[in-house]
C-alpha cells in the first residue's frame, strides 16, 4: 500500500494531507510557507510542522510517503522549485512534485477536468484548463502590481480608506480596528508601519476589515464589494479566453478570503454571472490539498502502470 503526501503551501498557512491510494489517514497545519514571502527558515519550520501533525494523526513516519505534490505560489519558478525539493528532501522520503497554487486547486475543483478556480487567499489569482486542455490564467502577478481582490490587496486599500477618512477629520470602525491591530494612537504612526522597509503585512488585516464591515463602517464594506468585483473580472478574463463559445464554465472559489466574507462571495457569483450567463459558480469552496493529494496519487499509481 503506498502512502501520499499532499501539501498547499499558502502565503498565511500551511496544509498538509497524508493518504493512501482511497483514502484519507491524516492531516495538519502551520504557518505560511511562501518562500517569497517568508524565506526559506520559516518556510521549512512550517511546512516540517504540518508534516509532522500529519503523520502523527495518520500514525505513519515521513519515510514511507512514497510521492509528495506541493502546491506554491511560484511553483513555476525554477528558483523557487530548487528551495521546495530542498526542504522537502529533508523532511520525506519518496518523489517530490512542485507544481503553482492554482494547479492543486484547479485539481481539487475540477478533478482533472475543464474549470475555471479563482484563488482569494494572502494573494489571488485565476486559473483554467477547457476540454481541449488549453490553460490561461489572470492576476497573481505579486502583491505590488496585481493580486486584486486579495487579503493583502484589501489590507492594503484598507489603510488608504482609514487614512482618508482620518484627512476628512473624521473616525469609524475601520480606522480604529488597524490602529489597534497595528498598536499606533496617530496618523502619523499609521504612516510610517505604513511605508516601512520591508512592508507590513497587509493581508494581516483583513480581519480588521471584515469586523469594521460588520459593524456597519462603510468603507469597509465598499472595500470588500470592491474586491468580490475585483476576483469576478479575473474570472471572466479566463473564460473569455477558454469558454467564450461554450454553453457552461465550471467555476470554483478557493483561499480565506472567500472562505471568510459571505459578502466577497455574493459580490463575486452575482458579477460574475452577471457579466458571463455560462458561468456555472460551485457555492462550496474547494480545498487545495486534496488537489494536492490526488495529484500525489495519480503521478505514482500512473508511473506503476
């Protein structure tokens, strides 16, 4: 019986899946593992962590996991490959495939088949494969340029809120939930977290603006409908590009970004059919480390064919 490893490196978290060829044996979690955003040590401590709650649930050592996929954001990237296969070659035993984020979530979605899944998680991006197997992608371009809709897009465009609203010399939910998250009592401090070398973490504070949204701050509310926007118009760039002439586009929604804003997700199903009538929009998230697992599955229970 071989045993297969599963792993969806995000940026804010770390999980992992152990099964064999039916079934799943265990799991685990960590912090994020995103080299790019964590480097290398704090990527290892993470990832080593999940494993290791994984296999204690599936009472199984890492030397017996037969493959491994991992899931990461710049899994294309050779350099960033190279620094996964390391740490991994560390940790397990067995063949290590590293593959991009939206691959082991466009997996887990469509189960090998045609779809479109958008990623709304510390970063975002949209993925698709048609039936001809004809893949295009939009967004996911790094956190300075792109990644519209993400935790640390609405971070980001919430501090701007905050300190607009701070101009116009006013208060509300939104501007005292980061200042308290950020532990600063001016602008000026908000200022300098704000512009500081490396940047903070924005995507941190997407909490901050889900609470200021509920208690009724609008900017905080603007923001969020703006973001649900945001990850529709990835969408429909994708099916655009694969489904234009199809009658229906599978559609999936992934990452803690949907997961935690009922209001993202009604945002982004409503505009998204809106615009693209064949978009059929699966309400139920899926989870990237079952894309991850099987994927595992099927490159070993393949190559022993």
């Amino acid at each position: 019986m071989g045993i297969f490893l599963g792993i969806d490196g995000g940026g804010s978290q770390t999980s992992c899946a152990i099964g064999d060829e039916t079934s799943l044996l265990g799991s685990g979690n960590g912090a994020g593992s995103n080299v790019l955003r964590v480097g290398e040590a704090e990527a290892r401590k993470s990832i080593s962590s999940a494993i290791r709650q994984a296999c204690a649930a599936a009472r199984v050592t890492p030397k017996v996991i037969k493959r491994t996929c991992i899931g990461v954001a710049g899994g294309a990237r050779p350099e960033t490959t190279e620094i996964v296969r390391r740490i991994l070659s560390e940790l397990v035993s067995g063949e290590v495939e590293v593959v991009g984020d939206m691959v082991i979530a466009m997996e887990a979605a469509s189960d090998g088949g045609p779809g479109v899944v958008v990623i709304a998680g510390t970063g975002s991006i949209a993925y698709g494969r048609n039936a001809a197997g004809q893949t295009a992608r939009a967004g996911g371009w790094g956190f300075a340029i792109s990644d519209e809709g993400s935790g640390h897009w609405i971070g980001r465009a919430a501090v701007a809120a905050a300190l607009r609203v701070c101009d116009e010399g006013k208060s509300g939910a939104l501007l005292e939930n980061i200042m308290k998250d950020w532990g600063v009592i001016t602008r000026e401090q908000m200022i300098v977290v704000s512009n500081a070398s490396p940047p903070p973490d924005f995507a941190g504070l997407f909490p901050a603006a889900l609470a200021a949204a509920d208690a009724g701050d609008p900017s905080a509310h603007d923001i969020l409908a703006q973001a649900g926007a945001e990850l529709a118009t990835l969408a429909k760039i994708v099916i655009s590009r694969l489904f234009a002439d199809a009658d229906h586009a599978p559609v999936a929604m992934s990452g803690g970004v949907f997961r935690n804003s009922a209001l993202i997700r009604q945002v982004f199903y409503n505009r998204l059919r809106l615009e693209c009538p064949n978009a059929m929009v699966n309400v139920n998230l899926v989870d990237p480390v079952k894309g991850a697992l099987d994927l595992a599955r099927r490159a070993a229970l393949g190559a022993k064919a």
